[in-house]
C-alpha cells in the first residue's frame, strides 16, 4: 500500500490569526498536485500544516488514516518530505556531506552511515545529476545547481510523499523547467506523489495533474488543469482579468493577463 | 573537506595536548625535570619538587577538562544560536554564577572556594534556565535570535545588580575579583571529583546530539521534515552546554575566549560538521587553556597571570579578525 495524505477540516494559522479555513483536501497518490493563490492566501501555510510545521487550530491532516502528529517524528519523516523555500546551508559543507543528511531519519544516534545509506545517497545524485560535484562545496554552487542539491537530499529522504514550498523561486526560466522537469521524472519512475506551491500560473498548468486553487485561506476550487484554469477563476482568486488560450506545445491551458491593458 | 585531513588533525592536535599538559606540570616558578615527573607518577618518593608536580597534576587535569568543556560549549551554544560569535555565556551563564558568587560574599560571608562552586554552579544554571525561558515565550518558541537577545539582556540587568552589590563595599570586591579573573590555579582534586559528573554528562549529551544538531543546521523547516524535533534538541543542546560551562565557570571563575575562538578557528579547518567539530573543539580547547595557562606562569614568574587574562589577550586579535573577515556568515 502506498501512503495516502489527507486533511479533514483543516484550519491553522500563527496565534489567533487564522488564516487556513476549513480546508478539506485529499492529495491524489502518485500524482503531481500544485497549489495556487495570491501572495498571502495561506498556500504555505496550507502546506506547512500538512507537514507538521504549523499545527492545525482545528481539524486535522492524516496519512493513512492516522493523524500526523501521532506519528513519531523519525517514522513520519520516513514517508513525507518537505523541501522548504529556504533551506540554510551549513558553512563549508560538501555536496555529498549535504545529500547525505536526508539519510537522517535512518540512522541510529552515534553510528555512521549503512552501505545502504551511501548506495541510496549516490543513487539521488546520479539522478539530478551531480554526482560530478560530489566533492565540491554546496557555497559554490550556482542556485540552479543548488536547488538540484536540495532536490537530491530529498530523494534521499526516500519518502512517498514529497512537498516542495516554491521550488522554482530565484532560479531563471530554464533552471525553473529543469527542476520541473526532475520532478516529472521522478514522479513517473518512483510513483512518488508530489505536492507544491507554485506562483507561476502556466508553469502550474503544464506540470500538473491536480491543482488546488486557494483564495483568502479557503479551497475555491480543484481539479484537473483544464478544470481550474479559467478565466472565472483566475479573477476570483487573483482578482485578475486574464484570456486563457491552449499552450502550443502541451495543449494544456495557458493564461494570458489583461490588467490595464486594452 | 576530506576525512583523512580530519584524522590527521585528530593525531596532531591529540599530540599537542599530550606535549602541553606535560609542560604544564613541568613548567612553572619552579620547574622541574623528567625524572622527577616519572618519580611522582610511579613511585612514593617523596620531596620538594615531587610535591610541586602532584600539586600541579590536578591544576593541568583540569585545565584539560575546563579546556575541552569551553571548547565544546561554545560549538553548542553557536550552533543552537545560529551565530558564529556566541560563546558559552551566551545564555548569560557567566553573569548569573558571578551574582550568586557575589551574593554569597557579600551577605552569607563564603570564603571558601569549595563553596563558591555551588554557587556558582546553581546560579549559572538558574539564569540559564531563567533566559531559556524568556526566550520561549511566544508561539515559535526559542529561536535562535530570540536566545542570543534574551540572553544579552539578561547578562547587562545582572552584571548591574552585580555591580550595585559590589561597589560600595571594598571587601567583597576583593574576593570577589579573585574569584571573576579566571584561574585554574585553585583546582583541587576534591573540586574537580566534584565537578567531574557533570563534564561527562555534558560531553556525552553533546555527542550524542551530534547528528541531529547537523540536521538541525539545515534550518528549523527541514529539520523538522527529517524527523527533528527542533524544540527539544536546542533544549538539550542548551543544557549540555550550561552544564559544560556552568561547572568550568564555578570553580575557575570566567574565562573568556576560548568557547569562541577554538570552534570559530576548528570550523575554519575542517568545515561545520559536528561530529567532528565537536572532538576537534574539544581538543582545541584543552590546549589553548593549558598553553594559556603556562604562559601565564611563565612570564610572570615566580608569581602568575590568571589564565582568563591570558585568553583575553590572545583572543582579541583572533576576535578582531573573525569580525573583519568578510566571509563571515550566519550559520
């Protein structure tokens, strides 16, 4: 059986801001899921409370039908992942030394790593390609590379659910569609369900294969791209006049905004 | 960074240690030669000069432990912070043990060093406790720069309750200064007996957390995505390091520098993994506070130089230069 992550009721926030509302969602397994919204909506917030790193106000997230917070934290770091916005890079430390520290849920106190440990941490990086820069220091690295880096540590993490907080932020467009692509592609080879925030609105409608539209803290709408990406929507969560045409190249929605513009 | 260059720092640096705790028993205002060191360890010999060694064998052993404890506490303490300036007292562990040590002179009339390390001891670890505190207020809990703020502002509101004891009365501010220079000199076998539970609670508590404080240097967010729970491990992390520092504190008095430049120079090294960080720090450690020590005794011979003024003054070059290093960043 393969891990199942949902969220019944869900409201969260920071002290007695709300800003989650009662969100219902199931994430689809072995699929691509993007969130979307405007700056402030709560899709980070959605996502932290659904790993653990904010708690609910009320309701509550599961993964196989048990509450994530009575998990202990080693198994549940076992099947869901987060790659968050912005992850601190320790001083000095090597691409592989790095890679390696999402073998933590692993390993028992005070010992080193297993042979399965360094099979699986090398594995990752042969599959973002850098293993070449297994020897260098992450600091070096340029962001697009860098990003491979946390991607790689993810992988290694080996989890079945992975959540991703703006992946693609700070890189340029092609740094944006390679990372894009990684996840595609490790999405079809290990069936692993993702999970992401996304700000761009055609880049999430090409990737996708569920989206969640979310305005003021509440779930608008969710389905398939060509489900949500329309021109009411988009003005009911963006506020924003838009002409949605087919993307020529995936024949999948793709939005073209109006603003002020004639 | 290479893990043979880490062993091979690992033997130099255990070698150093080795070559200066013998210095340091052999060195002083009266020194002495090898013969008469091996006459102390191995036989029951007795004279002048073997008794100068026994008296300095328990002043190096815990120079070593003073040593390696700063040393590993000022890696802790910079970590749980996330600042690479935090030293050991950074949880205003030094101010809260000189006003318990300060209170008991000036109305409990304690003379007696013995006595002067529980105070200072319980008033190190009550302060701690008190800034942890103040620093978990408020829904996130204790962040790294809610610690180093409430510990700023807490060590400046006891420092001046210190001073407003001190002042006007000229007696305690003489046993008080003897106390608040940092010296080694005092450690009698009894003391550090005494003492000697809680370095090895510390040291092994700080061990064992190597891994999950590398994790937790990934950021509180992925930390916890890794199984970390980011509250408990800086609490424990903290309390190894007030129990390091709290019992150095106690019975040698403050002893500035060496919690923060040997992590600082060890991470500038071998890079910012704690399981070796950690050993490396600790050794690191050990030396400077002897070699510190023996200059001390040397240069000012036959009398001597408390060791914390010796710290002070080859640490604030090395402070200076960390401050104006451009690549100095947050951790």
């Amino acid at each position: 059986m393969t891990d199942c992550l949902y969220a019944e009721h869900l409201s969260s926030g920071y002290g007695n801001h709300t800003i989650v509302k009662d969100v219902d969602l199931v994430l689809p397994e072995h699929k691509i899921s993007v969130i979307i919204g405007s700056n402030g909506c709560g899709k980070s917030t959605l996502l932290k409370t659904l790993c653990k790193l904010v708690l609910p106000s009320n309701g509550a997230v599961y993964l196989n039908n048990k509450d994530i917070h009575k998990y202990p934290s080693k198994a549940l770091a076992k099947n869901l992942g987060l790659m968050p916005q912005s992850p601190i890079v320790p001083e000095g430390i090597t691409v592989a030394d790095l890679v390696a520290r999402g073998r933590f849920p692993y390993r028992q106190p005070l010992k080193g790593m297993s042979k399965e440990d360094y099979q699986i941490v090398s594995e990752a990086m042969d599959m973002m390609g850098i293993s070449d820069l297994a020897d260098r220091c992450v600091d070096e690295l340029s962001g697009g590379q860098r990003q491979r880096v946390w991607l790689a540590l993810a992988l290694a993490q080996d989890t079945d659910i992975l959540l991703l907080d703006e992946p693609t932020t700070f890189l340029d467009i092609s740094y944006q569609i390679e990372i894009l692509d990684l996840l595609t592609e490790l999405n079809q080879k290990k069936g692993t369900t993702i999970a992401m925030v996304l700000h761009d609105i055609n880049l999430s409608a090409r990737y996708a294969d569920y989206i969640f539209a979310i305005s003021n803290g509440k779930l608008l709408a969710h389905g398939t791209p060509e489900e949500i990406i329309n021109e009411e929507i988009i003005r009911e969560v963006y506020g924003l006049n838009s002409k949605i045409i087919k993307d020529p190249i995936t024949q999948r929605p793709m939005i073209i905004p109006i603003g002020k513009c004639k | 960074m290479r893990k043979k260059n880490v062993y091979f720092l690992f033997v130099i640096l255990s070698l150093c240690l080795i070559v200066v705790s013998a210095l340091s028993i052999l060195y002083g205002s009266k020194s002495v030669d090898m013969e008469t060191l091996f006459d102390a360890l191995f036989t029951n010999k007795e004279s002048f000069s073997i008794s100068v060694v026994q008296a300095r064998i328990p002043r190096t052993l815990f120079g070593i432990l003073a040593g390696a404890s700063l040393g590993v506490s000022g890696c802790l303490m910079q970590s749980i912070t996330r600042n690479p300036i935090a030293d050991p007292s950074i949880l205003g562990i030094n101010t809260g043990a000189s006003l318990f040590v300060v209170v008991g002179i000036a109305f409990f009339s304690i003379s007696s060093p013995s006595q002067y390390i529980w105070l200072g001891f319980t008033g190190a670890i009550l302060t701690a406790i008190l800034v942890y505190g103040i620093a978990s207020v408020g829904q996130s809990g204790a962040t790294p720069i809610k610690l180093a703020l409430a510990g700023a502002a807490t060590s400046m509101a006891l420092m001046s309750l210190v001073n407003t004891i001190m002042l006007p009365n000229s007696q305690v501010m003489d046993s008080f200064r003897f106390w608040q220079t940092g010296s080694i000199g005092g450690a009698k076998w009894n003391m550090i007996l005494v003492l000697l539970p809680y370095f090895i609670l510390g040291l092994l508590l700080s061990f064992y957390l190597s891994s999950s404080l590398n994790t937790l240097a990934l950021g509180d967010e992925l930390a916890t995505s890794l199984g970390i729970n980011s509250k408990k491990v800086r609490a424990m992390a903290a309390f190894a390091g007030v129990l390091l520092c709290g019992a150095t504190t106690a019975l040698a008095g403050p002893i500035a520098f060496v919690g923060l430049m040997v992590p600082h120079i060890m991470r500038l090294l071998i890079g910012s993994n704690m399981h070796y960080l950690l050993p490396l720090s600790a050794l690191g450690g050990s030396i400077l506070l002897l070699g510190a020590d023996i200059i001390g005794r040397v240069i000012a011979s036959p009398a001597e130089l408390e060791v914390g003024i010796i710290t002070a003054i080859l640490g604030a070059p090395v402070f200076i230069y960390i401050v104006r290093k451009v690549k100095i960043r947050s951790l």
